[in-house]
C-alpha cells in the first residue's frame, strides 16, 4: 500500500471565531482534495492574531504534508496574513509585477476608479514564494515550501478561492503527491431513521474490509448511506465498493430514493424528465423556497414552469380561485385550501404535477387549533390530488426547510407512483 | 481587567472532513458564546478516529477553558466519540436512566415503533459525567471536568445541539466562566469596495484604542463594518463604542443601508412597515429565491403579498400579460420584458413595490448577444418603473444569489428614494 497523503486547513478571520461567517470554504475544499486522494486530517480556525497564525502553522506543519491557508488576504488593516506568512518563512516583501500589472488592469477597465495605496499593496508578496496568479480578484495565491510541506496561501472570497484551487492548485498537488486513490459511493434513503437503517443492513456493515468505511448522513428526515474506500488501484476498487453498494441497495430498496449523491430536488427533476412531465407550485407558507430548490439546478427549465406564491389569502382567492367560504369553514391551513390550490395551479400552469402548501411557520400566529408547526400539502398528479398533514415544532427556517424537503418527498413519491 | 477566558470547538466527524457538510454549527457556537464575554480561540474539525480526538482533546485542554465538542453521538458504528471520551477521562459506561425513560417514551409516543438495542445505547454515558437531558433528541449532552476545563459534549444535529446550549450550557457557562462583556455595533453598507472604505476611514480606524477592533465583511457587494470591544463593563464600553460607530456613520452616510446587524431583505422589510407599503415579485431567473429571502424573516405577512414565478415564457405571457411581440423583437432577458412583468405584478398584486428579473443564470443557455450572466431587473414604485441591467460571470448558484443581492439593494433604494 502507497502512503496516505494528509492535508490540513487553516482558516484565518476573527469573523469565523465570532460566528458572523458560516465557514463553506473548508467543506469545499476538503471535497476537492478527497477527488485527487488527498486526505483531510485537521482542519483549524484561528482569528486574526500574529501568534495563533504562526502557531497554527508550526503544529499543521508537523502533522500534514498540505497546508491549504485560506482568509486574511484583504487590504484592510485587520487582514495580517501575508506580513505573519512572510516572517514565518523568513522573506521580505516585494512588488510581484504580473500581480501589480492585472489589479492595474482591474482598477481601469472593471472598477474604473482610481488605484490607491492599499491597492497597490495587494500587488506585494515575499520573496520566499511562487506567486499563483489570481485572475479572479486582486488578493494572489502564494506556495511556500518548507521540509517538505507544502503550504498555499489563498484569498477567502469563496469564488476566487475556487478558482485558484481549481486552476492552479488541484493539478500542481496532483502531479506533486501521490495519495492513492479515493472511491465515494452514495444511497439516499427516505422514511427509516438511520438507527433502524443500521439494524437492517448490519451484517453487511460488518462484512466490510479495513479500508471500506460506511458513513450514516442524515438531513430533513433523509439519511445518506455513503460507502468511502481507500486503495492504488481505481479499477479494482470501484469494482469492490459496487458489490458492496449493490447488496446494500438491494436491502433498502424499499425506502431508496436514488443511487447517486444528488440532491432530492435532483431526483425529482430526473424523474420529471424521463417521464417528459412538468411541475409547478403554489406556495403559501414556503414563500417561494420549494420553487427555489427546484430550479437551483442546471436544466431545470426542462420540467418546472412556474409557481403561483400565494402567501396573502387575497391572491390564494383571486390567483387560484380558492373560495372565500372554503377560507371562512376551514381556514387557509387546511386540507380543502391546499387541495383547491392544487388543482388550480396545475390546471393554471398547465403541468403534469402540482404541489400546495400552508401552514404556520412561526413564531408567530399559532391557535389551540392551529398549532404554530402545522402545515397542510397537495399533491396534485396525474393519478387526482392527495393531501396530508404535517407537523413541525422547531425554529421558522427550519419549519421551512422542512416543509419544503417533506413536500418534495410526497412529490418524489407521487411521480415513482405513475411511473 | 479580568482575565480574558477562551473557547475551543472540536468538532468530531468525517463528513465534516470529506467536505460532505458544511458546519454550519460552529459559526453559531462561537456567535453564542461570544454574546456572554467568552472569546473563541481555536476551531478544529478532526475524523471519527480514535486518536485525532484523544490528541484534540489533550492539545486543546491546554489551550482553553471551555471546549465545546459536537458530533459523533448517533447510534450508528461511526460514531465514536462517548466510548473515546469515556476512554480519556477514565470511566466506565452505566445506563443513566431518565435519559433511557425519554428515549422511551419517544419511541412509544411520538415515533411509534419499538425500540431496538442501539437506542438502549444511547441512553448509556460515562460514569464520570454530568448528563445534559437532551429533550429534542435520544443523545444526551455530557459535562466532564478536568484540571479546571469544562468539556462539553453535544449532539451534532444542530436543533439539538442549539437547544442543549441555549437550555443548559450557556446558562452554565455564564455563571462559572466570568469573561466580562463583549460589545458589537455593525454598520451595513452598499456601493463601496472595502478599500475605499478602509481609505474613508481610516482615521478613525486609527485611533481606535487596543480594546476595540474594527473588522470589513464584505458579502455580495454589500460590506459590514463591525465595532468589537471588550471590557469589564457593558455600560460605559456600550458608550465608548458609541462614540466611534457614530463617527463612522456619519462618515459613510451616504453608503449606509442600515446601522443594525440585519440582512438587507430584513431592512427592506423595516422600511416596507415604516411606510405601511406591500411588495410582490415577478421571478424568472431567480425561480423564487427573492420571494424565499424576503419571506424567511418573522413578520414578512405585513409586508409581502406573494409572488408570480413565470420560469416559462407561457407563464410570463399568460399571467403577467407580457406580449408576444416583446418577447419576439427584444427577448425574455431584455428591458422591456422586466418592464412589463414587474407593472403587471404591482397591478395583478395590488402592491405598492414590485420587482421583477429575468436573467440567464447558466450554466447553459447564452449567446452572443445576450451572454451567460446577463440579468434584467425592474422595479415598480409609485414613482414609476425602472430597469437595470447587471452582468454576473460566476456559477448558477452565484449568479442567482447575486442577482437578488443586486435586486434587493435596488428595491431598498426605490424605497428609501420615496420616503
């Protein structure tokens, strides 16, 4: 067996210590690094301080081969991790010209502004490093190298980090370290919770050798079974993981969505397209979020064709025709109302399927009889319309997303059903 | 001045180190704790392996006073962390039973199914512990004390883990752990890059005393300026604080959307209520997403209508009235298309605002004349209708958040304009 390769991030910003950021970079890149075979051993975040940077760098330094440095590049004062990056590997600063050349470039053709001093400053780098050129912003990627241990400095602005890394990192460590390859496989599950997925498919749990792991994700009511293997050979181990992948589908069957890491609106959007249907929604509660899912991704204009956001009773009545003595017998978060919008909505649209929902999401506006949670859906199909009851107790966004993702399950539900 | 105390987040699991998930968990850990004066200084993320969390555990012991731990508590093979928490602090597994009779009493009344071996495992802690009744959930919190720090460990479902924190530990924490008080004021800007910013006010910037720090969030064209201060004292640090934000206010006035840390969508909606105003949307491009921002916040019923989400151009035509001919001579992405839905939404809608985009977000989908990332926005005010056209070149999911950043900064301006 080949040495595992391991790599660590180090995070820099005081915003990430004091929870005004949501960190999304390192999961990206720890992502991007699995591709290539390259394992995340550590990840640490550490503010703007001369201390813990350097600190952060000497411990990671001595624990992974790859140190993926990201943040405190900017050109305000409280972005200190070129000057730390410098002392610690001992340079001094000099003008990088290519760099100094493209944020010139920048300044007259994008911004159309004036450069300042600050601006000018992003241009200068240490001496110690190779320059990885940032055409994306003004901030340059830096590759220092010291016994042995790569570490690459990169801005935190997700997208120019990206493209740094794809760019110009990802196949400079491809070509530089070696680490095996990496095999992901992934069921995604509906309507078992994970401890009951575990007792069903325990045996075969058990039956996997050393470097075959099985991970439970779960998410929305959802669980992601992902089967992760480690070896040389591509090949051979992609043969390995599918039989493994192939006894545990068979034994879920019953409650498999897909075979394939996407996302639940994926898989509906899949269905939709082999059955050449389409879908809309009339959205109440959600205010537009389950549409939002639906056309996230690349092609959805093959299968969604609207939506009808209904969240004041006026428009439910004057949009969707839901009648006024349907509202005043059993209110806008009943079966009756998510029914007529159903119906209204598909026929309005012009779609195969429908969905409605409305429901009261917090944290305000619940009754005795009305529970702050309670939402109503429709599905309307080919097949007629159904609707059920949902109850939810957590915080408003969370009720929405989880509206949203139960919704798009009785949805999933419903096209597997007029397959 | 007191001692400053200090925080480390472990976080324990290897979907957090394949990039999987996005730890959404730690930024409102830190956020928390950062509210009650203890100051984050160390965030580390480490696998379900035995001994990177022994190693965490005895590195980040030396480091803080207070190490938050979550992940790794489920009922399934992977989850490690108890039995290697058990393991470091030197006890043994007991059955601690009020935890076993909520289990119970979950699988008897709210998931209707009879209990299986592994979920007896979950009510099983260390003996050395202090239990934190986990009420959302079958894995409970655990306190362990050693050489003075509290370790804390907690489920990494994060309404779980929120609740634990905000019922038990930070009530605890802010009894035990005196870190005097920590002031934050932010000032939300819009139409400056960070260095001209930083360029405005820089000498304020200046002279700042050691104890305050003025930090640049930049975020979708829009950057936060954020005050933090520390100190014994709420009162008199609240007003030193005071004095500078107002000096900084005054001085980026005519950049200002609002001096709240509040998103943009949450200011607009201040405004809308301000002005007894309603607000409708006509989305094609973004698919509801700006329907779902303005909706996500409690309150947005006073101020939001709904939304017609016309993704087909039949919709665009048949609900919002846009002529055939306009999509013939101009095209769906053009000025007079966003001109004709974003007034037949204010009309069909009956609001005082609307805007409407059409765009084309990619990946697919462009031409010469009218290129991937080209958008079209309009809003209708009681002033009128105008539109804009805005260029994007990132991915779909960018180009979409984008757009509605852009979209809503130019409805906020409509609004401010006819105050």
């Amino acid at each position: 067996m080949i040495e595992k390769v391991f790599a660590s991030i180090i995070t820099i910003g005081d915003e990430l210590l004091i929870g005004q950021v949501i960190d999304t970079n390192s999961a990206w890149i720890a992502g991007e690094l699995n591709q290539i075979g390259i394992l995340l051993k550590h990840r640490i975040a550490v503010g703007d301080n001369r201390e813990d940077i350097l600190e952060a760098l000497e411990t990671e330094g001595k624990r992974s081969k790859i140190i993926i440095i990201t943040g405190g590049l900017g050109p305000t004062a409280d972005d200190i991790t070129k000057p730390v990056l410098c002392e610690y590997f001992g340079g001094k600063m000099i003008v990088h010209e290519p760099t100094l050349a493209h944020i010139q470039h920048i300044f007259e053709k994008v911004l159309k502004r004036p450069m300042i001093e600050r601006n000018h400053k992003q241009a200068e780098v240490p001496d110690v490093c190779t320059v990885l050129m940032n055409e994306q912003g003004t901030a340059p990627g830096m590759l220092f190298e010291k016994n042995g241990v790569w570490y690459i400095s990169l801005p935190g602005v997700p997208h120019e980090m990206k493209w740094l890394m794809q760019e110009k990192v990802l196949p400079m460590l491809s070509e530089k370290f070696s680490g095996g390859v990496v095999v992901h496989r992934t069921l995604l599950t509906a309507g078992l919770g994970e401890s009951f997925l575990a007792e069903m498919i325990q045996d075969i749990e058990l039956s996997l050798p050393a470097h075959i792991k099985l991970a439970y994700l779960p998410n929305y009511g959802l669980v992601r079974l992902r089967l992760s293997g480690w070896g040389n050979d591509a090949h051979s181990l992609t043969e390995e993981i599918l039989t493994f992948f192939n006894l545990l589908k068979e034994r879920v069957k019953d409650y498999l969505i897909i075979d394939e890491d996407i996302p639940l609106e994926r898989a509906i959007g899949k269905l939709l397209v082999a059955q050449k249907a389409t879908v809309a929604t009339a959205e109440s509660c959600t205010g537009g979020y389950i549409a939002h899912l639906l056309t996230t991704h690349a092609g959805a204009s093959a299968f969604f064709k609207g939506s009808v956001i209904c969240y004041d009773n006026e428009i439910k009545k004057q949009l969707l025709g839901v009648t006024e003595d349907c509202l005043q017998q059993f209110g806008a978060v009943s079966s009756p109302t998510v029914e007529q919008m159903a119906i209204a909505v598909k026929k309005l649209l012009q779609v195969d399927y429908a969905l409605a929902v409305s429901g009261i999401m917090g944290p305000d506006g619940g009754s005795p009889e009305k529970p702050l949670g309670l939402v109503w859906v429709a599905i309307a199909g080919p097949k007629g319309v159904k609707t059920q009851e949902l109850r939810f107790r957590f915080t408003r966004k969370r009720n929405i997303e989880l509206t949203a993702a139960h919704t798009l399950r009785l949805l999933h539900a419903a096209i597997v059903e007029n397959k």
